[in-house]
C-alpha cells in the first residue's frame, strides 16, 4: 500500500528542518571550535655556543656538524658530544621572531629529539598556551626556560626514559641518564609521573626538587641553600630593600634612564637611550656573615633586549646587564665579584682585564630577548682560589652599564649553605 502524500511531505519537512537546525547550530560550533584550537608550527632554532654539537634531521641520515644557528625541523635528534659543548634551543612564534616563547639551555653530552612546537593560528580567539614538546634521552645538565613576554603562556612537554613531565611557565633544571631523571624547579610548577598510581601527577613547586628513577619516585625535598637576599623575586616594590642608582654619567645633558618594576610583572627593567657611559642599577646591602659557609652561589634570570655599545665595550665594563658581589676578607679587605651579559657582537674582548675588574671576568653571549638562567660557579670557592678568605657580603648589585641599553632580570639570588 502506498503511503499517503502528506505523511511523505511531512517526514520530508521535519527532516529539513532538523538538517536546517544541525546547520545552524552545528556551523558556528565548529567554526567557533576550529578558531580556537587551530594551530601552526613555531620556528624552533638551534644555536651552538661551543664544543660538539650535531643535528641529524627527522631522525635520519647523518649526524651534521652545527658551527652557526638553524632551523629545526620536527622529529630532528640534537646531539651535543662533548663534555664542554653547549647549545641554545629557541622557540618563535613566525609572526614575532625577536622574543622566544621557550628557551632550551643544553650542557655538556646531551642527547634531545625535538617531537613537536605548534600555537594558536587564530591569536584573538583562542586562550590556548603554545605547546612545545621533547624527548630528552640523556643530558648533562638541561637549563628549561618556560614562556616569553606576550600574554600567552606556554606549556612544555618533555618525555623521558622514567617518565613524561609537564612544565608551566616557570625556569627548571634537569639531569637525565639511563638511571634517573633529576629535576629541580626554580620557579614555576611542573607536573611528574606517580609511579605508584596510573594517570596520577605530583606537583612540584619552586625551590622543590625529585628524582625518577626505574624503580620508583624519590622524596619531593628543598633545596639545602638558603637565599640571604630580599625580595629577589620582585613580587613587592623594590624599596625597602633594593635601592635604584646611578654613577659615572659621562654626559650631563644626556638622559638618566630609568630602573624599574612595572605594576603589571615582577622584573626589573634597565631602560636608557643615550650616548655617553652611565651605570643605572639597583643595589642590596646586606653585611652578612659567611665565615664557615660550604658554598655560595648567584643566581639569576636575565634577558637583553637592546644595547648599542658591543660586546661589554672596549674595557669590558659595558656590559646591558652585570651582576657584582662585593666582599670582606678576614683580614679587612674589601673585593668584588663581577659577571656581565650581552648579545651584541663586535670588536671588542668579552674580558674585563683592567684593574677595576678584580676578578678579571669573561662576560657571557646570551640570545637577543631570550630569558637566560644563570648561576655562578661556586663563589667560596672562587675567593679561596685567590687566597681570599670571605668574611662578610656587603652588598649585591644588578646593573647595565654602557650608553643604550634595554634589559630585565629577574628571580635574583644568593644561595649560602652552612
């Protein structure tokens, strides 16, 4: 029996109108979803800072020897062979090419599989971070710097052979080998494997650290030095505790700059446009005892943006951004620590020699607008080097020194252990 015209029309009219409705609904959901979860890749660049370093590209083929910065392509295996090599992994995002969202710091043999780095393709739609992942088989000693300056933060994954880590915004340090992967959290949060209970993470916190190994998880524990400076974070305002200066303005007529912390970060800022010689800082007294102490250390987070006199000039005390550490001996005597940091390359030694730089320090090359983590050698054992026993910390000082410069730091510290 055939059916009735009308039950046919009316089938065909509410099935056009639910294809009406899935149209109009289903339209602007996935238009609304593609906006915001559309992505394309970050340039990622490697560059070699010295000793062997090699890339063999998407895993295949020979191991290519790296004597200046390139592209890295996904899938590509960095090899670092040397116990003195080291290398600078940065990620950009294509449109913004001067400040990396990520920073990769590799030390000595080190062996890194870079997997993937994709970002948001619609910036204005979507409020997902830039994703950055790694496979780290083995290394040294791995310095991760997490996130940049825009107001998008990033998110690092990095596989290991003892477990898959996920890193926020935030400065870290591994060591990985075929027995344990270490790591320590500066500042930030990063999420690690229980071993004890599948698809369960830890957080570990900053100034915390852990150890996975094969058999199971160490005690989540804090690091065994103290920081004797205040407010090195800058969360609060820098006074009472840092005072801003200026000294040895070459030009009277000339701009002053300005040392700040913006409302809206906790950096410092070193800003100035000018010629003539000036050094704009920000200094710490301190007068502390460290007689007996084990060790001490600086550490740092630095980034430089700007500068116009190369190198650290023609002295070695021009440098966009300098750390100085100034000290008694046991007998009296007052001496300083001195490091400096530049990106800019020229004709000048990376050596202060003259005697005002009693240390007499090799400045450091770090990457244009690339957050670089410092930390010194061991200061106490520096002093005892040169027959100088410290009895007393005066004061700790951060500074850019030249004629324009533009330069931040941040997380600033002194780490003594008793």
């Amino acid at each position: 029996m055939l059916r009735k015209p009308e039950t046919t029309a009316w089938i065909i009219l509410l099935l056009s109108f639910v294809a009406f409705l899935a149209l109009v609904i289903g339209i602007p959901l996935l238009s609304r979803w593609y906006f915001r979860n559309a992505t394309y890749p970050l340039q990622v660049i490697i560059q070699p800072r010295g000793g062997v370093v090699g890339i063999q590209e998407k895993g295949r083929g020979d191991v290519t020897l790296l004597g200046d910065l390139r592209d890295v392509p996904t899938q590509s295996r960095i090899v670092l062979s040397s116990a003195d090599a080291e290398a600078f992994l940065l990620f950009y995002v294509p449109t913004r090419p001067d400040i990396p969202v990520g920073t990769l710091q590799l030390y000595g043999e080190t062996e890194v599989t870079f997997l993937s780095a994709r970002t948001p393709r619609f910036e204005s739609y979507s409020d997902l971070p830039h994703r950055l992942s790694l496979h780290v088989n083995t290394s040294r000693e791995l310095r991760v710097n997490v996130g940049g300056d825009d107001d998008r933060p990033s998110d690092l994954q990095l596989q290991t052979p003892h477990g898959n880590l996920q890193l926020s915004e935030g400065s870290y340090t591994l060591a990985v080998d075929q027995e344990r992967t270490e790591i320590a959290v500066r500042q930030g949060q990063a999420r690690i494997p229980d071993p004890d209970e599948a698809g369960v993470a830890l957080l570990l916190n900053s100034l915390q650290r852990v150890e996975l190994t094969t058999t199971g998880l160490s005690d989540i524990r804090a690091g065994g030095q103290r920081n004797i400076l205040r407010n090195g974070s800058f969360v609060q305002s820098l006074d009472p505790h840092w005072a801003i200066y200026t000294l040895a303005k070459e030009r009277p007529d000339q701009s002053d700059g300005e040392a700040r912390r913006p409302d809206d970060r906790e950096v410092v800022i070193f800003d100035r446009s000018g010629t003539g010689h000036i050094e704009l800082g920000i200094t710490q007294r301190l007068n502390r005892d460290v007689r007996g102490a084990e060790s001490l250390y600086v550490t740092a987070l630095l980034k430089v943006d700007n500068q116009s006199v190369p190198v650290c000039g023609a002295n070695g005390t021009e440098c966009p951004i300098m750390l100085r550490v100034t000290y008694l001996d046991t007998l009296g005597g007052l001496h300083e620590w001195l490091q400096g940091f530049y990106f800019l390359t020229g004709p000048y030694l990376d050596v202060c020699s003259i005697s005002i730089c009693e240390s007499q320090p090799q400045h450091i090359q770090i990457p244009q607008s690339a957050w670089f983590a410092y930390t010194s050698p061991d200061l106490i054992e520096l002093f005892m080097e040169r027959n100088l026993e410290p009895a007393t910390i005066v004061s700790v000082d951060v500074y850019a020194s030249g004629h324009t410069f533009n330069s931040e730091v941040d997380d600033v510290a002194l780490l003594l252990e008793d």
